[in-house]
C-alpha cells in the first residue's frame, strides 16, 4: 500500500493504479485503497467508475470526512450540484472544521442559485481559515451575482493579496469593469497575466477595457495575444475586428468577421457588424446577402431577439433602392423590439422612397418619441414638413436645424439650403458630415511623380448619369471637350434608366465605366488604375452620393462642380468651379476648397435640350385661356411663407391670374390650397403642373409669363429651362451660393434687372412688370434675343474656359505646387 501512494505522490499513475488494484484484489475490505483509486479514476475522467469506488470506499469507512467531500468532488464533475451538496454537507457534519469541504459546499450550492446558503458556506470556511484566498474570491463572485458589486470587489482584492493567485485578479478586473473604473481595471487584469500570462480571456478583456479608454492600438494588442494563446478563441477574435472597424480598417475588420463566424457560424453581433462594414464598404448586395443567410425561411422565429439585424437588412435594402424590401425588414424589427428608434427612423426613409411622404414623417416623429435626441430623424422630419408645405412651427424647426449645426451636430448638408443658415454653418455642417465617411489616412491612394502626358486625363464622377438635372446640363459639355487635349471618362454609380439621355451620355465619354456594384475603396481603386488626373465630383452631398469613393483620394486632384452649391468641407477636394457672383472672393473663408472663378457664369447649359414639337394649349395644362400665369417650378422644399404671402399678394393685384407649381404629390397641393385660402385667395387659383418627359415640360413654359423664384435656395436647373424657353425669371439673391445661381443665369444672359436683393425689393419688382404686361413680351423676346448671344448658353465658351481652370490645376500639381484660388479671365 506505501508503495502505491509513494508511485501516486511520484506522479505514476499506471503503476500506483495497477499496486491499489492490486491490493483490492488480496484486501477487498481496504477503504483506502478503494479511494485512492476514485481519486485516480476521477482524474482520467472515469466519473461513474470514480463515483462507485468513492462510494464503495464510504461503505467501508462512514465516517471518514474526506470520503464524502471526495464523492461531493466527482458529483460536482457530473454536474449533479443536488447530490454534491449533500455530500459535503455530510463531510462538514462528520468534520466541522473542513474548510475545503465548506468551500465545495458553497460552490455547489452557488451552481444551484442558493446564493445565502452559498455565502454562509464561504464564511464557514473562512471563520475556519481566514486565509483562505479561494473563500474570499467566491464570496466575491456571490456578491457579484447579487449585484453588490462594492463589496464584490473588496472580497476579490483581498484574494488577489495572495501573489500567485490570478483568478481573483482576473475577477476583480471584471467587476471594476462593470463599475466603470477602467485605470483599475487595467491594472487588475495586468496583474492576473502577469501571475499566468497564459489565460487568454484576461488578455482578451484586458483588450475590452483598453478599448472602452479609446486606446485602440493597445486594445488591438491586447486581442492578438489573446488570439496567439487560442487562435479558436471566436470572442477574441470578434472583439479585435470590432476595433479594426472602429479604426477605419474596414477591410481587416471584415476578414476578422469572417474567421469569427467562421468558428462561430451563429455569432449575431459579428454578422451584424459584419454586414455594417459592407455597407460602410459600398458593398449593399454583399450585406443583403449576409444578413438574408441568417434570416433564412422563418426569419421571424430566427431573429426575434435581434432586431439590428432586420434593421441593418433594411438599411441595406435601401441603399439598393429596393424600398418596399427595406419596409418589411424595418417593420419586422420594430416587431422584435418596439422601442428601436433606428429602426422607425429607417422606416421613414423607405416610406419616403415609397412617396408616402405623410407616413414617413408619422415614422420619423415615432423615432423622436422614442429618442428625442435623434438628430438624423428631426433633420428629415424638418426637411420634408418643408417638402409637403406643412409650415406650422416651419420657423423654430429651421432655427432649431441650424443651431444643431452649430452645436456640433451631424445634418445633411443639403437640408441647410433653405434654411437661414450662414456660409459659416454651411462649412460647420459639412465639416461635421464628412468626419466619419471618409477613410483614414494610411487607406488613401498615393500619387508619386508623373510624368506629364500628351492628354490630361478626366474622371467625372456622379451617380446621375441618367435622365437628371444635372446630366440635362452637363451632357454637351462632356461632348464638347477637346480630344485633342483630354481624355474624358465617365464613373457612374447611378442606375441605368435605359433613357435617350443614358444612351447619349455613355456615347459623350471615351469610356464610361459603371461601378455601381464595387465598394467605395473598389470604385476607387478602379479610377486610380485608370490613372485619372483630375477627378470631378458631380454629386456633393446630394441624394444617393457616395462621397467616400473621392475620400480614397484616387486622382492627385479633385475637383467639385455643379452638383453642390456649397462647400464639400473636405481635404479631399482641392477646388471648387464657381463664378464671382455666386461665391465672391469674400466667401473663401467658408470653403476648404480653392475657389476658382469662370468668367461670366459657372453653370453648363446643354444647347441640345429639346423642345416637344407639337404645340399645347393652355387648356390643354389645366390653366385659364385669359390672364397672367405666375410659374414656380422649384422643389417644393424651397417655397415658404413669406414668399408664398407675396405670391398670393400678387394673384390679388392682378386679377383672373394664377399660380402654376410643379405637382409634387397631393399632400403638397392639399396644404397649399388650405394656405391659399388662408390668405384670402380662391384655391382654385393654384395650378399644379404633373410630372412630363422633358421635352413636354419645356414646351409648355411658353404658357407662362413669369418665373417667380425661391429664397434662399434659389432656381438652379428649372430657372435655366424658363431662360431657355424664353420665360423671365425674378429671383431674390441671399448670401450664400445656393441663394446667387438665379442671379448668376439672369446676369449671364443680359437681364440682369431681375435680380433683386430683398423681399421687398422682390415684390417691387413683381408689381411693376405685371403693372404693364408689354414689359413681361419685352423680356421674353430680349431674353429669346440674348439666347444666342450672351455668355448664359455658351457652352462652347465655358467649356474652353473649364479647360483652361483643368490645365491649371493640373501644371500646378505636376510642378508640385500647392492647390490656389485662382480665375480664368476671358477666353
């Protein structure tokens, strides 16, 4: 028998299992011998060999205190905590100062949820033996689960005071975690791999707590060594691609998604997260996808516990303007979790994709219900209440808009236009905005020297190569420019429409590339193979514009033109093409681009539009055969209340005329006659124009006498089509550039008398044309005059002198220079 324990003691395990059996076999009656192998068994995990051993053993010696705490053991091991505690209890009554057995006693009965009987147990076996670092540590853990969290951490540091013991410094970093002591923390979980530097789970938390202090290399650190201990370790690995994500590495953080799920097909934060980063990518199809494998045939019994994937599907969706998709996916996670403010937000957005404008600003007061906070949902709900024509509270809202801004708040640059926003909180605003689109510095495309070639090299870049304002502007101006001297190509991520346009504009191109379906980093990529020059972003902040693609930096210079009147507040864009008018030298301060100023009017104007040939009637529009036609056909976000007073001022001064707006949707025409009346005009006198092929809407503006703009965001494109046509237009000039385009078009083409500078004025001028219908023909005819000669409709001229701003920009990087404001003088 000494031999046995002595090879046991020695750590043979085989022979001292072969002496124990030995002896049983010459002394079944030997307890000892009976124990010694459950012990032996217990190790190998032979549990029901070591149970009936360990019992035979107490058959032969009851009362022996260590039998029973052994069998509580292997009980415990089998996860039977019920016979366990019993089996401890007995070796406690049998030996009351059995601290192990108190210990035992108080983890089996903590497994069970007794947490008083757990604790008493604790401190039995500390009255025992104060000392007891194991004891205090499971005390600790007890008032952890009790949410005592003060006194959990006191039990876990007195624990910790013993040097080699790593789990109780392991588990006060976690309770001074979830108190928000992240220093102390740190330096708990420090402490526990530095006394066992090979648990992995401290490293990994230690890398949580280095994230929550926002030291993201450390944190990524802290991950990788969790990973390099346990490269399985799925958790790990999910929290370090969290933070790649958060460092804007958006490709490593996607493939370190991958390998999570990889281990973990069913990890629903790392899909979701992962999805996020595709979209973040531009990758919308590759999320849809993703999220649409987990969904799978029952997505409701599937996901009801995890809304932001249904919300994040939606989002996707969305981006892929598949809108009533969206609103089933929104809908569905508000189903999962009613108070989701996102997802109601989101829900609004493909309702109004949907054009179900009233519903979609019921959803966006939903998610402000939810969280009043949300400055996304107030941005949209202040826009489109604007958009509709529902101008109760339209005041405050602006103001609280604009302020938002100023405080630091993120808000679509767009919804500032016709707002009374300055071009200080213009750049604020775009400042805000691009912050987190673009990509970090070391994910931007070098540009090393090169050498200058024959043809500069152009990139437009826009998502509104289609039937749009802006390709009905710009379409003769690709056409026009000098082979000789550039290359143009074209990078669409719009859709294709199958218009007459769509067609024109890919044969306008030397090469028209789509990159709808690549990521942003992709889309960048391709232009930057193509070894662009010169970038030209079409589409600012506009809807549906992918800003991120230029944030890449794919050519070594970047232009902005046209499609946003305003700053982009970017340090990816170097200039921006404008006229003195619309942006005087005094505004520079408010762009972070370099001005360059064309002469006479920075807007192309294609020459080519046509004009449907068949001639209407006035009836044919729904409007009087007699009287004075007042046209505006602005987006209805633009129109107010102070102009709409005007407006209706003037339907009072000249009798039998009417007011022709565009025919946005029946809410917009069901408030604006309620306001009509409100001001004493008959609501019959407001015409809506429907929605037309273009050649129809520019034949039938030669029913209206006058084109009564907006302010402060002016006519752009619909103020050069009543130009084209012949209308005049009377515009009011405020001090930003979305608020000068009209006066910029009407000073081009010689009337520049239409320019007013106040509302007053504005109305002054109203009064005294409609004073003499003679002066409205004379402006028609001196404007359908002037159309062929004035600077307004000379494409060819302005398209030299865009050429000329290109080669300046482009000797002056290859020269090394620095970015300029600079103006190109008549050509």
């Amino acid at each position: 028998m000494q031999t046995a324990v002595a090879a046991q003691r020695a750590g043979s395990i085989a022979e001292a299992k072969r002496l124990y059996a030995l002896v049983l076999s010459i002394d079944p009656s030997n307890a000892a011998a009976c124990g010694n192998l459950g012990i032996i068994a217990a190790q190998q995990g032979d549990l029901a060999n070591a149970e009936r051993l360990m019992r035979q053993e107490i058959g032969l010696r009851p009362n022996n205190a260590a039998s029973h705490h052994n069998l509580g053991t292997v009980l415990q091991q089998q996860g039977r905590m019920v016979d366990a505690a019993d089996a401890h209890r007995q070796a406690v009554l049998l030996n009351p100062n059995y601290a192990q057995a108190q210990l035992a006693l108080g983890n089996a009965l903590k497994a069970q949820h007794m947490l008083d009987g757990a604790m008493q147990a604790y401190q039995a076996a500390l009255a025992i033996k104060p000392d007891y670092p194991e004891a205090h540590n499971n005390i600790g853990v007890v008032l952890q689960m009790q949410g005592r969290l003060g006194e959990a951490a006191s039990a876990f540091s007195t624990a910790a005071a013993t040097p080699v013991y790593a789990e109780a410094s392991f588990n006060l970093g976690v309770v001074l975690h979830q108190m928000g002591d992240l220093d102390a923390a740190e330096a708990a979980y420090r402490t526990a791999i530095a006394r066992q530097p090979e648990i992995a789970v401290a490293h990994n938390n230690l890398g949580t707590v280095l994230k929550d202090q926002d030291r993201l290399d450390a944190a990524v650190t802290a991950f990788e060594q969790a990973i390099a201990l346990k490269p399985d370790y799925a958790e790990a690995i999910y929290n370090h691609a969290t933070v790649l994500q958060q460092q804007g590495k958006l490709e490593d953080a996607l493939a370190a998604y991958g390998r999570a799920l990889a281990l973990r097909p069913d990890h629903l934060d790392a899909i979701n997260n992962a999805g996020i980063v595709l979209q973040e990518l531009g990758r919308h199809r590759d999320a849809i996808e993703l999220y649409r494998r987990v969904v799978g045939p029952s997505p409701a019994a599937a996901m009801r516990a995890h809304a932001d994937l249904y919300n994040n599907l939606g989002t996707a969706l969305l981006a892929e303007e598949q809108p009533a998709e969206a609103r089933a996916a929104f809908e569905l996670a508000l189903a999962c979790r009613r108070d989701f403010p996102e997802a109601a937000y989101n829900l609004g957005n493909a309702l109004r994709e949907l054009g179900d404008l009233q519903a979609a600003i019921a959803a966006w007061r939903g998610a402000l219900a939810l969280r009043p906070d949300h400055a996304d949902a107030f941005s949209q709900l202040v826009h489109h209440r604007a958009l509709v024509c529902a101008w109760d509270d339209r005041e405050a809202e602006q103001a609280q808009l604009v302020e938002m801004v100023r405080s630091g708040v993120r808000v679509p640059p767009f919804y500032l236009f016709a707002t009374p926003a300055s071009a200080a909180d213009q750049l604020r605003c775009a400042e805000q905005w691009i912050r987190p689109l673009g990509p970090p510095q070391g994910a931007r495309f070098g540009h090393g020297v090169r050498n200058a070639r024959e043809r500069i090299r152009l990139g437009y870049l826009s998502g509104d190569f289609f039937e749009h304002a802006t390709a009905r502007l710009m379409a003769e101006l690709f056409e026009s420019h000098d082979r000789g001297r550039f290359e143009v190509y074209a990078y669409s991520y719009g859709a294709d429409d199958g218009s007459p346009m769509r067609a024109r504009l890919v044969q306008a191109f030397d090469r028209f590339v789509d990159i709808a379906a690549l990521s942003h980093r992709d889309a960048a990529g391709r232009i930057h193979d193509d070894k662009i020059d010169i970038l030209i972003d079409l589409k600012g902040y506009t809807h549906r514009a992918r800003p991120a693609i230029a944030a890449c930096r794919p050519a070594p210079v970047q232009v902005s033109y046209l499609g946003f009147p305003a700053t982009m507040g970017a340090d990816f864009i170097d200039y921006v093409l404008v006229d003195r008018f619309v942006v005087p030298e005094k505004l520079q301060a408010f762009f972070t681009e370099r001005l360059v100023h064309l002469p006479e009017c920075y807007q192309a104007n294609d020459r080519k539009r046509e004009v449907a040939s068949g001639r209407t009637a006035r009836s044919d529009w729904g409007l009087p055969e007699r009287g004075l036609v007042f046209c505006c056909f602005n987006n209805s976000y633009k129109l107010s209340p102070c102009l709409f007073d005007i407006w209706m001022r003037l339907l009072k001064a000249a009798p039998g005329s009417v007011l022709w707006l565009l025919g946005a949707n029946a809410v917009v025409e069901a408030n604006l006659r309620v306001e009509a009346g409100r001001r004493d005009i008959d609501p019959s006198r407001l015409m809506f124009a429907p929605v037309v092929p273009t050649r129809a809407h520019l034949e039938r503006h030669r029913h209206a006498d006058l084109f009564l703009d907006t302010t402060p965001c002016n006519a752009h494109t619909t103020a050069s089509d009543a130009l084209w046509c012949g209308v005049p237009v009377l515009t009011c000039c405020s001090e930003t550039f979305a608020g000068r385009v009209a006066g910029s078009l009407l000073r081009a083409i010689g009337i520049p008398e239409l320019v007013t500078h106040s509302l007053q004025e504005y109305e002054r001028t109203a009064l005294a044309l409609i004073g003499g219908p003679d002066r409205l023909r004379a402006l028609r005819q001196q404007i359908e005059r002037n159309r062929d000669v004035k600077p307004l409709f000379d494409l060819p001229k302005l398209t030299e002198a865009i050429e000329a701003a290109y080669q300046r920009m482009w000797q002056r990087w290859l020269v090394g220079e620095k970015p300029v404001a600079f103006a190109i003088e008549n050509v």
